[in-house]
C-alpha cells in the first residue's frame, strides 16, 4: 500500500493533467460549461422541494430542517452528485482510456482516482451556494461542528477511492459491473438520507434489525456529516460514525488489494 500512494504522489503532476483532461473534455462546446455542475444538483433539489417541500407541505417529517429544507436538500444532493458521477465514470475509467493505460508509464490507480479528483472539484465548486443558501435560512454556525466537513470529505475521498479501484479493475474483465451499478446507486440514493432526514428512518416502524443495517451504509454517516455543518443535531452518532470510517477504510484497502491483484489480467485484457 506505502509503495503504491509513493507511486502515485510521484506521479502527481500526470494525475493532474489528466483530471484536467477530462475536465476539458466533459465541458468542452458547451455554452454554460462548469456551470453545468451546479445546474444539475440545483434542479433535482427544486423538484424534491416541490414534492417534499410544498405537495407535503405540513414538514413535520423535516425535524430541524423544516424552515430550511431546500437547503438540506441541496446539501445532500451536492455530497450525492459527487458520488454518483465518481463511481459511474471509474467505473469505465480503465476500458475507456486503454490506449493511455497501455503507453503512459505512470501507476494505472491514477486513472480511477482522477476521476474522483475532478468530480470532488465539480463538489467544491458548489460549496459556495450552500454558504449563500445556509446565510439566507439563518443556518451559518461558526462553531466546532464546521470541522464535520474536512472529516466529510476525507471519509468520501477514501471511500470513493476504494470503489473506484474495485469496480475499474472489475469492470474490465466483467462488463456488467457497470449495469449492475446503475442499479445499485439508484438503490443507494433511497437508502442513503439525502431526500429526508435519518430521524425518520429511526422513528418509524421498520424493524430494528432494518435499522441497523441501513445504518451499516457508510454513506449514512458520511451524509450526516455534510449536513452538520449547517445543523449540529445532524452529526451521526457513534454507530454511524465509526460505520462510517471502518467501512470506507475496508473499502479503500479492499479496493486497492483487488486493483493490484488484477492488474496483469486487466493488462492483458486491455
């Protein structure tokens, strides 16, 4: 693992050039360009608040998000887009660029990985509309919880990282590893509280079992993290939280032994 993050931060300047690549490449004769990357978590947001937010008008399912729920909305869907746009694109990251993997002498994780760089970029680029949304609903706070969003995007950066090295690898020698993945974040989305709050998954009547288990998403905590920095009472709590950091890190270090273990085969393939 020490050898191949050597490889990898040797190699930094590659590993930028290429998120920059597909940066250019994703935008380019587009009119609106980057502005894309707001546009579309901005309109999936106004739908979900017209549904959520006005046909359901009465909020009592919102809990402290009830004054403020376009930006809680945006705030989980801005976290969501990163991850869905990050495991849907590494996921081809390999079959998609094979001429490069094959003449570029540089370690083949940049690949995946730089496809979880330039959507974190499209991320970050959003964070400023939250401020604003947060400053118009009277949600800044200025306190301890604002470190809940360093720790957000380090436990979804590895994360990512992990899933993007796994499902790369995999999907070049199974091509439905990319079909099966479209269903699966469809499932994700539900199950993960970007749309609602996770206070109405642990008060309902679902089986405590169920409950436990859809805690056992590391997106669940990860999510609550995002959204305490503008709600304190949003930061997970202990079963959340560590589900959080132990699967990421399962995940990344699983992730990064299967890529090393198939790279001949992936090579071969290729």
């Amino acid at each position: 693992m020490t050898s191949t993050v050597t490889d990898v931060w040797s190699h930094r300047n590659a590993l930028r050039l290429l998120v920059r690549r597909d940066l250019a490449v994703k935008y380019q004769q587009s009119v609106l360009g980057y502005f894309w990357s707001l546009i579309e978590p901005l309109a999936m947001g106004a739908i979900y608040w017209f549904v959520f937010g006005v046909l359901y008008s009465t909020g009592e399912h919102l809990g402290a998000a009830k004054a403020s729920y376009p930006l809680f909305l945006i705030t989980g869907i801005f976290a969501w887009m990163w991850t869905n746009s990050a495991i849907s694109e590494a996921t081809g990251a390999l079959t998609g660029q094979a001429r490069l993997i094959t003449t570029m002498k540089v370690p083949r994780e940049v690949f995946p990985l730089g496809r979880v760089i330039g959507r974190f970029a499209e991320y970050v680029a959003g964070l400023p509309v939250l401020v604003v949304l947060a400053a118009y609903f009277g949600e800044l706070h200025f306190g301890l919880t604002l470190l809940a969003l360093p720790l957000a995007i380090l436990l979804q950066f590895t994360f990512l990282t992990g899933v993007a090295l796994l499902l790369s690898s995999l999907n070049v020698l199974l091509r439905d590893v990319d079909r099966l993945m479209r269903l699966i974040t469809r499932v994700l989305f539900y199950a993960t509280p970007i749309i609602y709050p996770l206070s109405l998954v642990q008060n309902s009547q679902m089986p405590g079992w169920l409950k436990v288990a859809y805690e056992f998403n590391p997106l669940v905590g990860i999510f609550q993290l995002h959204r305490a920095i503008w709600y304190p009472s949003e930061f997970p709590s202990a079963g959340p939280l560590t589900a959080s950091v132990v699967g990421s890190l399962v995940l990344f270090l699983g992730g990064l032994w299967v890529f090393r273990r198939l790279e001949p085969a992936v090579l071969k393939e290729l």
